[in-house]
C-alpha cells in the first residue's frame, strides 16, 4: 500500500523476535507464533494485536513500511502523536502520512514488545481494523499464510533451505523473490502468457495492475470493446477499468480469471518506479503462501491443495520431553512453554480461577486453597532464572487491577542447591478475600 518512507525513529526490537532454540534436528521447522485470521468486509486479511491491553484488530500489510495505527484508534486511546521530520511516507492513492505514536505492551499471539512506535494514518480502513502489521515487523520471520486453516504461522527463519513446506507433499512452486530496502515482495508472474514483475500487497483487497503497463503489454486502448469502467455509475471520467484476463501464473500454480483492476498511473499516485502489478487479496486468497525472508523465496500452492500423506507436524517446538517444566495443582496442570526470545528462553501462561469454578486447563484459588505451581528442568537442562509476570490484559482493565488487590503471590527456590540441574521454582497463589476473577500470570524461564 505504500510506496515510500524516510522514517528513522524505529528503534525498538520485539520480544522473541531473536532466533528461538531450534530443536535437535536443524533442518524443523520452528513455529513462533500462529495466528487466527479474520476476514474486513473489503476481503481484507487481518489478526488480532493487543496493545496496553486493549484488543485491536491489525490487517496484515505485506505491502506496507511501517505498522500504522489508524487516527481514531489513536485517539480512542490516548496515544500522544508526535511529528516526524524525516518521515515522508505515502500511501496508494497520494494519502501522505508524517505522524507517529509510541505504544506500550504490545502482544502479537506468543510474541511480547515493551515499546513500539506506528505510524498514524487516515480512517481509511474498514471499521473493523484499528491499523496495519507492515514489514517492519513481519520480516523478522518467515511468514506463512494458511488461508484454507484460517491461519497466519510465524517461523524461525533458521532453518534449512528449501525445508519449509509442511502442509502438502504434492509439488510447489519455490519462486526467488526481490526484496526492496522496505521489505516489499516483489516475483516474476505471467499474465496471459506476458511476464510481468508483480508485488505481493496483502494489505490490497483487490489486484492493481497499471492501466500504461496494461495497454503496452496486450497491445489495447482505452477504447477497446473488452475494456469496461470499474465505476461506470460515478458520474466522472475514471481511468479505472476491468479486463477480461484469463489466467495468472506463478511457476506452474494457476489462477483462472483472476480479478484485476487496471487504474492509470495519474490516478494511482504511484509513479514509474512503483509496482507494475499488484497482487492482492481477491488472488492470494486461493493460494497458499510461504513467505521465507531468510531464503527470499516464495513458496505457493493452491490454498486447498493436500497430500495423501500425513503433513510435516510443526506443532511441537521442542522434540519430548521440554527442556522445562511447569506443573500446578488444584487441579493437576501443565503449562506449555513456548519460545520467548534468544535461545534458552521460554514462557509458559497459566490462568487462575480465583473463588469460580475453573476452566479446562485453569486451576482454583480460594481462602485455604491455594493453587501451587512448580517450575522444574527436565532431564539434560539447567533453569538459570524462573519468575512471574502478570499478564498485560489484566493490567489493561479497571476489574483485573482490582482483583489484584486481593491475590498474593509467593515464589521461591526449592530443590538441592548443590546441584543446580534439581533446583526448582515454586510458586503459590493465594487469596483471603470473596473477589472474584480470572488471574492470568506468564511464568519466562532461562534455561541452558
């Protein structure tokens, strides 16, 4: 969506964006995060963000710069917008966006940051989306795009190459792509049998090809039979047309008929150095998309394309046991740790039921019972740290800050101390009180 930045105030890292423990194999595939996908009424992608605890909704933008916040989201917030000098962004259409904010506890699935900064752009979004995730986060990962799942799969970018394809055991196409210094996509593609270098934009709800490149290629004007006014009730002369394409192709992966918009240079803002075609998501959705920016390559298949064979499981980001444990009583449960940062740290959440009845997977806390979990290594590994944290969903609401008051944490050291592989944290939460709630506590680890 955007063609241009200068923007050098982005200095904050996300938490767990550094390379995670691979396992034993170097070759598996280490899944970071997975996310459900929501679909915007223009048949946008989104995810879920949460920021200061409050719950948003982020279209994903392969095609953006920066991640941005939309103004009322902004305002809605309180986030205190600052000018930026050096920053000259513009959006498709000639929007220009020269703001920003700082935000804080920022949660992306399994991911945490302390601090981020968006830019601020236009209400231009449907009303369900509150801004964009743009490259600036995405391409710390490899990015996997699992329409038919309804899924967005973050990866460790180590891994090796060509080792990436889990969900078919059928061919794919494994096309180079070029990057840009903003992180754009860029691949060879052929429409109708012409090649044409196209951008892969998710954050574009329909594919944008220009109207000078179009007629240069296919050898047609503005006055051809076949080429028909995208907005033919406007009232105004629009350079903005359909034609009748045929098929599109990416390595031998087809789309047939696909939805293109031819729109004049004038009209798009965008510039001969801008993308000559687009690809958005009226055709990436029938597709299945690994993005690998660490190989800077595209893998592609048809979106419901499955083998005869089970697929690859990249559900277990550690071969059994865990290096860690986390185990709590009232009932008997198992936190599950997921990777948190450099290599050796990892989080596990739990939640606590305090004075209710507890959800499958909770455990109970009232006056006398307290709930007590324990955080142990597994055989071949040493915990150097384990503590708590609480949750940044519960700090963003007035009831979680006041259930607080009523909850008492413990934690301490157990386990011979002499021997630091049987050393163990034990913690216990406790209440006096009749308030009730939900209490959610991250437990991150340092292992070796």
């Amino acid at each position: 969506m955007i063609k241009k930045l200068s923007f050098a105030a982005v200095s904050a890292l996300l938490v767990g964006c550094a390379s995670p423990a691979l396992a034993e194999d170097q070759c598996k595939l280490v899944k970071i995060a997975s996310l459900d996908i929501g679909t915007d009424e223009y048949g946008g992608t989104y995810v879920p963000m949460t920021i200061a605890g409050h719950k948003l909704n982020l279209l994903v933008d392969t095609g953006g710069i920066y991640s941005m916040l939309t103004e009322k989201t902004v305002k809605d917030l309180a986030l205190q917008q600052e000018y930026a000098s050096r920053l000259h962004m513009h959006m498709y259409g000639g929007a220009v966006i020269d703001r920003y904010v700082k935000t804080d506890e920022i949660i992306l699935g399994q991911l945490k940051a302390s601090h981020w900064k968006f830019a601020v752009m236009p209400d231009a979004l449907p009303a369900e989306l509150n801004g964009t995730v743009a490259p600036d986060v995405l391409q710390q990962f490899d990015v996997d795009f699992d329409f038919a799942a309804g899924k967005l799969n973050l990866f460790s970018k180590e891994h090796c190459a060509g080792k990436v394809v889990y969900w078919t055991r059928a061919p794919v196409a494994a096309i180079p792509i070029r990057l840009d210094m903003w992180g754009h996509l860029t691949v060879p593609v052929k429409l109708d049998g012409e090649e044409i270098q196209a951008t892969i934009d998710t954050g574009s709800s329909r594919s944008l090809l220009s109207l000078q490149t179009a007629e240069h290629k296919f050898d047609f004007g503005e006055d051809d039979a076949q080429l028909k006014p995208a907005a033919p009730d406007s009232g105004e002369k629009a350079h903005v047309y359909t034609y009748p394409f045929k098929v599109l192709t990416l390595e031998g992966v087809t789309v047939k008929n696909p939805d293109i918009v031819l729109v004049s240079d004038q009209d798009s803002k965008i510039g001969r150095s801008g993308p000559r075609l687009i690809l958005g998501m009226g055709i990436l959705r029938q597709l299945h998309l690994y993005i690998s920016y660490g190989e800077e390559k595209l893998y592609v298949t048809a979106a419901s394309v499955k083998s005869n064979t089970p697929p690859a499981d990249t559900s277990n980001l550690f071969p059994p046991p865990n290096p860690v444990s986390l185990q709590c009583t009232n009932p008997a449960v198992e936190g599950q740790f997921q990777p948190d940062g450099p290599a050796g740290a990892l989080t596990a959440k739990m939640t606590f039921a305090i004075n209710s009845d507890p959800a499958s997977g909770a455990v109970h806390v009232a006056p006398g019972s307290d709930a007590v979990c324990t955080v142990h290594a597994n055989k071949g590994a040493v915990i150097a740290s384990s503590t708590f944290a609480l949750d940044p969903a519960v700090l963003g609401t007035d009831s979680g800050r006041e259930l607080l008051k009523h909850v008492q944490i413990d934690e301490r050291i157990a386990g011979d101390n002499t021997k630091p592989e049987a050393k163990a944290f034990v913690f216990t939460v406790k209440t006096t009180s009749s308030a009730q709630g939900n209490l959610v506590l991250d437990f991150p680890v340092r292992y070796r």
